[in-house]
C-alpha cells in the first residue's frame, strides 16, 4: 500500500517500520519523535483502496446509516479511552470482510475515517491520531492493524478484539455470574421519584420472575425531581426518598436481589455543597451558565475524594455494584488546556485511566464479585479493563436501536457480559408489541425497567415467560458465537450457535436454515406471520406464542416449508 503521512508538529519526524503480514493480515507499525516534549499536533495517514466488492460500513459508533458515504464526508469512528474503539471495516453484500483497520492504542484520541472517490472508484482512508489535545510528550509509537481476509465481517471483528486482548495489552476485567443475569433498572419506571416501599414491593416480584438485581438510579442524591446533575457531587443521600440508606439495600437484600447504585462520575453541580472546594478543578470553561461541570481528575485529589465515595456505597452501605456514568464526558477545553503545576497528571487520559484502575481495585478489594458498569459510548477495550457489565445506550421503547446497539456490543466485547439497554413499553400496546422489546436485546442481559405491580396480566405472563426462556437459554444466547446478517439492515436474522444448538432470531428475513444443526429454535419479529424453514425436514416441532402456550405441533414435511408462527412467538424443533 502506498501510505501517505501529513501534518504534525514542525520539525517532527513520522515514519512507518516493520511492516509484515502475520496470519494475512497487514500490520505496521508508526512512530512520532518531536524534537522536544510539547503537545503533539494532529497528523494523518491516508491510503486508498480499490472499491471492489464494497457494499458498506461497520464502525462501533456508526449506528443507522451505514452507507459507504463519499470522500468528501467520509465515515468516521471515533476513539479514544472513555468513547469507542479504534476499528473501522468495509463489508461485502454478502456479509464478508472486505477490510477490517484497527489501532493497537485505544486510549489516544484517534479517527478512522473512509469515503467513496467518485474520480476513480476507490476508497479513501485517513488515519487521523491527536485529534483531542493531549499532555505533552517526547516519542509516540503505534500499530495499524489491516485485515482484508475473505472471512464473514464478524470473524473479522472477533479476530480483532482477540488481538487488542493477546497482543495489546488489554486484559478484560473478571466477570462475575451476577453480571449475567436479568436486572430491574428503575430509570425508567421511576426516573427520580424514588420510594423505598415501592421499590421494595417491585423487588419482591421482579425475583420470583427471573430477575437478580435492582439498580437505583438517578434521584437519590437529590430532592429535586426536575433532572440535570446541579445537584451532583456531594452524593449524599436525600432523606426524603431514601430515610436510612443502609436498610434500604438490607431490605432488598432479604427480597433475594442483590442491589446496585447510580452514579455521574465526573460531574459536580453547582448546587453541591463540594462545588466551592473543586470550582477551580473543572475540565469545562467556568462563566458558561452552566449548572454542572466535570471534574478534572487529573488532580490527585479529584481521585481520591471520587474514589472514597464508591467505597462508602460497596463498604459502608452495602452495594454489590455501581453503575458508572457519563465517563465520556472527561474531555479537555476551556483554562483546563492550560498547565497547572498542582496537577500530578497532565494527560487527562492518563488520568482517567488511573481514576478507573484505582475505583476498580478498591472496590474489588471490598467485594472481588462487585458489579461494575458502564455503558455506550464509553464501551471500548481500555473500558473492559475496569467494567464488567457494558450496556446499550439509551433508546426508551427502541426496539430497532435496542438491538443494534446490542448486537453491536456483543461483537467488540468478548465475554464481558453485554446488557440491553433497559426496555420499557406502553400497557395499552398489544402483548405481542410489548414481545417485541424483548425479543429485540435477546443476545444481551436484560434489563427490565417496567413497574411489574402494574403490568397487564398478559404483559407480565410474557414478560414472565421470555424471561425463563432466556434464563433456560443464556449458556448459547450469551456464549455462543454470535452470527449477525445484513448489519446494513439493521441485522436482518441474528444467531447464536454452540454445541450444535442454535437459536435464531427473525427480524426481516424469514427463512431459517437449520440444515447445519441437530436442535433449533427461531423466534418470528418479522411482522409477519409465519417463518420458512430449510434442511428441516422430518423433525417434529412445537410452536409457542409470545406468553409460551402451544399453538401448534407437527412433522417438517418438506425439505422448504413455510409454518405459521405469531409475532414474537417461536417454534421449537424437537
């Protein structure tokens, strides 16, 4: 390939070394020298390469429109240590890789960035490091990983977080079995009106339905109900909602969930009572009219007080986990670009990565099986360091969303476990409707977010019965290789495979082929009403609708055979 290199600081000397092929697949190797410490400038690497055979585009961030795009508004992944993952790919019309580029460095702020050249037919590629200021330093090295291997898109993309695991020093965090298991996440369901008696009374159903664990979010920390974080920061609890915060997680305790708790890492409203004592320790530009702002943890004592609160909930409260928010709002702007000597960090990267490491350790120290999560965008592999629990963005009553984001996490997160966003839906939409939340973040850990004492008896029938379905399931929906079809739309038929067991998932493709597979179950969103089975023939079946009763049984007839099947129902070959 023909590499070109532009800009950087003056008189800075960019190079690429030690090119090789290992396993067919392209890697090299850049580096950067200054001639002196100081702020690195941004600089590219641009190639091209033919478009044969290019139908679209993958990127972690990349969520609906995934078009080729032209050169001169290129498609673009963004990285950096608290937002994405530096992998960008091109996909055949048939699902195959075409090519797959990766940077070893998931923690410098980094763009991937690829466009149609209408002049000759080619794709231009920019490689684009620094594109947010850093601290200062002396020599930079990095290795681009290029993969055009003709293998199905995802093999590509396992291939590549398997690399950053092995080779790039990214060694995902201990997953403990709580993580893997259905949650009730009150965000939805109460946003910030928080009560311990109705908490209680909805812990007490969620269990005996399939769920584990309760996270209270949002509102705990404040009395005001009108959302924001001005009130952030001093999290300390507000009575009013929560009396006596240490026996309110016993009383959840004695329900048999265990318990997590909500917090905004980096932020510090103007309302807390800290905000005097870190005003002057601020990543956003102060005078804004802003009611919150990050904290800089570039300071030790930034840290130190943020790590001291986390403890108090695991130690002192009892929480078996803390869902971490809004890391990828640690951004530099403003006086924060300016040095302060008081700073025992400059690189806020480096910062942020010492916060994460040190929260996890100590909170590990307490309970090594604590619960940590973290959720979109801040999903990449620096971010499996510390997390073991990554969910989906928010999307309320997305089921489209819910499911790329899902699927999306599943293919760059390894075994660390991937949750769904929380679903919700409205009681006057129809049972099979409500199905569909469902069966969308079926390859993910469900999270629940629906006041259960007030469900409709059909709702929570099938609500009760997907639920066991997947808990009877979870060893191929959550360690089965994931085959994901047609990502340019939206995932049209999703898999999970292992020990000759698959289940499937119809969203707009009807027809399952089960010819490789001694048991199958596929599971009809198509919106239609029946599904078309191949390589079937002779087996009996079972067919269930969404609440789990039986409609139908039979014989396969036919080698190509359409059955009936509800929406969001399923069939069973026996």
């Amino acid at each position: 390939m023909d590499f070109q290199i532009t800009g950087g600081n003056p008189n800075s000397n960019i190079y690429i070394s030690n090119e090789r092929k290992t396993n067919g697949v392209l890697l090299f190797d850049v580096h950067m020298i200054l001639d002196g410490e100081s702020i690195p400038k941004e600089f590219r690497i641009s190639f091209s390469t033919p478009d044969v055979d290019i139908y679209s585009v993958w990127s972690p961030c990349i969520r609906y429109d995934r078009c080729i795009g032209p050169n001169w508004s290129k498609r673009t992944t963004w990285s950096r240590l608290a937002s994405w993952m530096p992998l960008h790919a091109l996909v055949s019309a048939s699902g195959k890789n075409r090519m797959t580029v990766a940077i070893s460095d998931a923690k410098t702020p980094i763009e991937l960035r690829s466009g149609e050249c209408e002049e000759n037919a080619n794709i231009q590629w920019e490689i684009k490091f620094f594109t947010i200021p850093i601290a200062p330093i002396k020599h930079y090295k990095a290795t681009i990983r290029i993969d055009t291997r003709n293998i199905p898109y995802y093999d590509a993309i396992y291939d590549t977080v398997a690399w950053w695991e092995t080779e790039c020093g990214y060694i995902p965090a201990y997953v403990p079995e709580q993580a893997k298991l259905p949650m009730n996440s009150l965000w939805y369901s109460y946003h910030q009106q928080l009560d311990v008696e109705d908490i209680i009374k909805e812990c007490e159903l969620s269990k005996p339905l399939g769920m584990d664990t309760v996270i209270v979010d949002d509102g705990w920390q404040t009395e005001d109900n009108n959302r924001g974080y001005q009130f952030c920061g001093d999290w300390e609890v507000a009575p009013a909602k929560i009396p006596d915060m240490k026996d309110f997680v016993r009383r959840v305790h004695e329900t048999g969930m265990k318990i997590m708790l909500w917090f905004s890492v980096p932020f510090m409203g103007t309302g807390a009572k800290s905000y005097a004592r870190f005003c002057d320790m601020l990543l956003d530009e102060t005078g804004n009219k802003k009611t919150y702002f990050s904290l800089d943890p570039r300071y030790k004592e930034v840290r130190d007080y943020l790590i001291a609160i986390y403890a108090k909930a695991v130690e002192e409260w009892g929480f078996d986990g803390l869902k971490l928010d809004f890391i990828d709002s640690f951004v530099l702007k403003g006086k924060s670009l300016e040095y302060d000597e008081r700073r025992d960090y400059q690189s806020l990267e480096d910062a942020v990565d010492t916060l994460m490491t040190d929260v996890t350790d100590t909170l590990r120290a307490i309970n090594p099986d604590v619960l940590i999560e973290f959720r979109q965008s801040y999903v990449g592999p620096a971010i499996r360091k510390y997390g073991n629990m990554l969910r989906a963005a928010d999307c309320p009553s997305d089921a489209i969303r819910n499911k790329q984001d899902v699927i999306n996490l599943r293919l760059t997160s390894g075994t660390t476990a991937v949750h769904s966003d929380m679903i919700m839906w409205n009681h006057d939409d129809t049972v099979e409707s409500a199905a569909m939340q469902f069966v969308s973040i079926l390859y993910s850990v469900p999270q629940i977010s629906m006041k259960l004492a007030t469900l409709p008896a059909d709702h929570k029938k099938m609500l009760a019965f997907y639920l066991s379905f997947w808990r009877d399931n979870r060893g191929t929906l959550l360690n089965g290789k994931l085959i994901a079809a047609n990502p340019e739309s939206s995932y049209s038929i999703v898999c999970a495979e292992k020990d000759g067991f698959a289940i499937f998932t119809a969203y707009t493709e009807r027809m399952i082929d089960c010819s490789a597979y001694a048991k199958v179950i596929a599971i009809n969103a198509t919106w239609r009403t029946s599904l078309i089975l191949k390589g079937a023939h002779g087996k009996a079946y079972r067919v269930l609708d969404c609440m789990g009763n039986v409609q139908k049984e039979g014989i396969v007839s036919e080698a190509l055979c359409e059955i009936d099947i509800p929406l969001c129902g399923m069939i069973q070959l026996l």
